[in-house]
C-alpha cells in the first residue's frame, strides 16, 4: 500500500485531535461557573494562552492536509475565547485531515516552509512532517494539557493518552 505512511500521520493526528475534543469536554464540564476564562490562561506570561494553544494544535495537521494537497500553509485565528470557537477550528480541523488521499511519494518531495520575518525552510516532506509539524503538534497540545492541570482540571496522563484507552486490557 503506497500512501501508507501518509494514513499513518493522518490517524496520528487525528486520534491526538480527539484527545483535544476530550480536554475541551473537560473545560466545559469542570470549569462550569466560567468555562470562557480558561481560553485565557497561561503557564507564563511569555507564553500563548490556552485558546491560542488549541489553534496551534490545529494548525499542525491543517497544514499537513494543506501541503498534501498541494496548497499553501493557512493558519486559524489565534483569538480563541470560546468553546465553541474551539470545537469550530477543531472540526474543521478534522474535516480537512479527512479529506486528503495523496500517496507517500510526495513525503520524498522537498517543500519549502516559511515561517515568521523572511526566513523560510526547505524540508523533504518526510523532515517536514517529524521535524517540524509533529513537535509543534505535541508542543502546542502538551501546554494546552498543562495549562488545564495548572487551573485545576482534574485530568491525568490517561487524558493525554485517549488514543491508548481502546488498547487497555483487563
């Protein structure tokens, strides 16, 4: 099977963006009093806070979708104040993923990769996608995670790993 690669960045992102659906569960069912303040929130002050965390997230495998199907990096707005903003880029998010079916040989292709003040990489696909997209894909959703553990959301490592929940054996 020749885009096997290619479905096998697709589950990954995808099964890491459910477990982001759950933690938005979490925020709305523990932070029930204010559940819009928590888009705020920060591990630091030089850090982004929560809402823009999940942008980020998303960012990650919508353009994974995007370069695969040929078109250029198109980041979300990274304002976030709301569930169902978030839920929004989130589904979107997972629609666009879904939608790709390109074969592995464009993860041999080189791409170039700009990123903020004129400075920009060129990466094959393969470098693109685990040297740049999956770290910041993990960076993102592992501060998000954070910041929900920081304000008090009583979630745990099997939060983080809702992938692994099926495999779990008695």
């Amino acid at each position: 099977m020749e885009n096997q690669q290619i479905v096998a960045i697709q589950n990954i992102f995808s099964s890491r963006l459910d477990t982001l659906s759950h933690l938005l569960n979490v925020v709305e069912n523990h932070f029930t009093d204010d559940v819009e303040s928590i888009f705020g929130r920060r591990i630091a002050p030089d850090m982004l806070p929560f809402g823009t965390q999940i942008v980020f997230t998303c960012n990650q495998p919508r353009n994974f979708a995007l370069w695969c199907l040929g078109q250029p990096a198109n980041n979300l707005n990274p304002e976030v104040g709301s569930l169902e903003d978030a839920r929004g880029h989130l589904s979107s998010t997972q629609e666009l993923l879904a939608s790709i079916n390109v074969t592995d040989r464009q993860l041999a292709a080189i791409s170039r990769i700009d990123l903020a003040q004129g400075r920009y990489l060129e990466l094959s696909g393969c470098s693109y996608v685990d040297d740049f997209l999956m770290p910041n894909f993990y960076f993102h959703l592992t501060t998000a995670y954070d910041i929900l553990r920081m304000a008090g959301a009583p979630i745990g490592k099997h939060d983080f790993m809702m992938h692994l929940v099926h495999l779990i054996k008695h």
